[in-house]
C-alpha cells in the first residue's frame, strides 16, 4: 500500500504548488494587487497585498537581510523530512496531506528565493460591536499547510481511537472465552 499511496502525495504537492504560484502571479501582475494595496470582494473577505518576511503571522520578521536565506534552508529541511515521512505513509489521507503541506512549503520557498518575502494576499475579517475581527493576512500555500496540518491530526486522533477500540474488542472477546 505504501508504493501506492506515494504518487497521491506527490500529485497533492503538485497541484497544491501550482494553485500557490498561478494564485500569487495573478495577484502580482494580473490585479496589480501591490499598487492597489487593498480590494474588498465580500464584508468578511478582502484581497490585502502584504510582504511576508518572517513566518507564520509575521514571527520572525526583521532577522536581518539574510533572514530569508535562513528561512529557506529550514523550510528545505522541512521538506526533506515531509519527502520522507510521504515515503512511509500508509493511507491516502496522510500521503495527500503531506503532500499538501510540502507543496505549501514549496510554494513559499518559491517566494523567498524570488522576492526575499512570501507574497500573502487573503484576509479574512469580520465586523462585530466590539471591533473588527481580523484573521491573519495568508495565501493559498499557507491554507494547504493548515488543511493538511489540521488532516494530520485528525489521522492521528481517528488511529488512535480505532487502535484503543480494537485492543478493547480483542480484550472483551477474550475475556468471554
């Protein structure tokens, strides 16, 4: 099963690259999304042109003109290890969600060798009567990562309980014997 689950990871990874990249090209120079800063599609969705130089929710931002570099070598490394992690995957699940989150990886990798930054576009928001609830500003790669991420866990919690389910049944059906 393992050999056969390997190509739907990888195709995972393809697909999800390809949406990143297609994604933040059209924003780039399709919409001119950087001139325009801002474009609001719904009253809980805007398009917000922002210049990610750190990670996840701007942590690591302002390490320096080589931060960048560093970034990519840990996400490289990263990527090494989903490579082999999708290699032993067992079920299609964790093999698409590997795969979503290394091509997520990819995709963003992509951005920092091109830009130095990783071009982050989607802001999610909301109006309540205490203020604006506002989501971080993310792109199509950083939604993957999450989604496959989050297909991880769940995994993992859904293996678990089947295995404390299944050594209970065998424990029960011994215990009557």
């Amino acid at each position: 099963m393992r050999r056969r689950v390997i190509p739907l990871g990888l195709l995972a990874a393809l697909v999800v690259l390809i949406a990143d990249q297609a994604s933040k090209s059209w924003i780039l120079y399709g919409l001119g999304l950087p001139t325009l800063r801002q474009v609001v599609l719904l009253p809980v969705l805007n398009l917000t042109m922002v210049w990610n130089r750190g990670v996840t929710f701007g942590l690591l931002d302002g390490l320096g003109a080589w931060s960048h570099l560093v970034l990519v070598a840990v996400a490289l490394g990263v990527v090494a290890a989903l490579g082999a992690w999708l290699y032993r995957a067992e079920t299609r699940l964790v093999a698409i969600a590997i795969g979503a989150i290394a091509g997520g990886a990819v995709g963003n990798i992509i951005d920092r060798l091109r830009f130095g930054a990783v071009v982050d576009f989607i802001h999610a928001h909301i109006d309540t009567p205490w203020g604006d609830l506002s989501w971080y500003v993310f792109n199509v790669a950083d939604a993957a990562i999450v989604c496959g991420v989050a297909a991880l866990i769940f995994d993992s919690l859904s293996s678990r309980r089947r295995s404390e389910v299944g050594v209970e049944g065998g424990r029960s059906a011994d215990a009557g014997h």
